[in-house]
DNA sequence: GCCAACGTTGGC
DNA sequence: GCCAACGTTGGC
C-alpha cells in the first residue's frame, strides 16, 4: 500500500467539505507530474490531505476509493481523476512548519516541490506525520 | 498583496 | 528545439 500527499486549498475543496460529501473524486489536476502520481495510486491508498495557502497543515488522511479513471469535468483525455473518502482527522494538524522542523519530514516532496499538488509519502514520512498529529497507531476504516 | 518558483505556450 | 513571455501557485 502506498502514501500520498494532495493538497487543496480549502476555500476551493476543504477537509470538512470531503467529511460532509462522505466521497468525491479528486479533479482538477492539470499538471503531468501530478497527473502521473494520480494514475499511480491504487484502491486502499492513503492520502495525507493538507490545506495549502489558508492553514498550511495537514489535517487528516483520506482514502483511495476508485483508481484512476477519464476526468469527467474535461473531454480532454489527458486528464483523470481519483476517488476518495475521509479517513482519520489529525488530532492535531501538523504544519507545514512542523514539517520543516523535523528531520525525518523535512525532505518531503510538498516542501522541496510546493507547488506539486499530488505526490508521494514515504512509509516513513507518513508514520512521523501521523505520530505528530497524535493519531499514531490508529487503524483506518 | 507581493513576489519567487515553476510550468506552459508560442514565436522564431 | 530553444527561449522569452506569460499565467498560476503558494509561502510569506
């Protein structure tokens, strides 16, 4: 099983907004790297979700629901989009601050790369997080 | 609100 | 195929 990291701002999609939907499918991605990172990902992932711009934190972990499949907002076939549902809030979001202060999370993709709005989490990355956001431990329904 | 970083576009 | 111009993103 893999991790991710996508990000929205939350003026545009917000983790409560993805709570209240209960599913939704992650469109928008217009950017090749993201893109790939998208179709990469399989049913069962996890997907850290951060706030970018208002909040800079990450705020729980979501769920991979359905594989890549044909963006449907867009007839352009370049574009696809995944499925996901929330999983476990963060019982503290951990900032992008944070992030940046520990070492086993500095190195992260969203902190090298800000601008990419998908990417891949290490095993490793994806434990420290959880620990710092006091959820280490807890299984994902 | 500003600006740096980055990706995309289009002229040559 | 190169590169300048432009638009967008996101941290500050």
């Amino acid at each position: 099983m893999a991790a991710w990291l996508i990000k929205s701002e939350p003026g545009k999609y917000s983790w409560e907004m993805l709570v209240h939907d209960r599913r939704t499918f992650w469109d928008g991605v217009r950017n090749y790297q993201a893109r790939n990172n998208l179709q990469a990902m399989k049913k069962g992932d996890l997907c850290l979700f951060y706030h970018s711009v208002t909040g800079k934190e990450i705020v729980g972990v979501a769920k991979v629901v359905r594989s890549a499949y044909q963006d449907p907002t867009t007839t352009d076939d370049r574009w696809v989009v995944v499925d996901v549902a929330p999983g476990r809030a963060m019982k503290t979001p951990v900032t992008l601050a944070d992030l940046k202060s520990d070492p086993q999370t500095c190195e992260m993709a969203l902190i090298h790369q800000s601008r990419l709005s998908v990417s891949p989490v290490t095993a490793a990355e994806y434990k420290a997080v959880l620990k710092m956001g006091g959820v280490a431990g807890k299984q994902h329904r």
